[in-house]
C-alpha cells in the first residue's frame, strides 16, 4: 500500500485531497496545526488515516511527522 502525508488536511483543498488518496488506496497522514480538525477529517476516512497536529514550518513539528 502507498502512503501519503497531506498537510493542511483539516478543511478544504487539502481535507479533499486526502479522501481523493484514501479512495484511491493510499494510507494517509491527516496533517493540520488543529488537532481537532485532523482527526475530524481522519475518522471520515477511517482506518487507512492518522491524524497528526504540528506546524510543518516549525522544524520539530517537521520531524515529527
């Protein structure tokens, strides 16, 4: 299985992009600085999502992710 990592993923463009990756068989990193937001979005896709919180312009957030 392929794997992705969508950041932004808690609303709009990105919240679509990753239904349109899980749909298409991609495990996905649900990723946005809300935490809610993000496991909003990852119970939607279900068991091929994760969400993480983090700023990925902050460089520990980065790495953690």
């Amino acid at each position: 299985m392929r794997n992705a990592i969508v950041t932004g993923a808690g609303s709009g463009i990105g919240r679509a992009i990753a239904h349109r990756l899980a749909r298409n068989g991609y495990n996905v990193i649900v990723n946005d600085v809300r935490l809610e937001a993000a496991e909003a979005v990852a119970g939607e896709i279900g068991a091929n999502a994760r969400a993480i919180a983090g700023d990925v312009s902050k460089e520990a957030d980065a790495a953690n992710l």
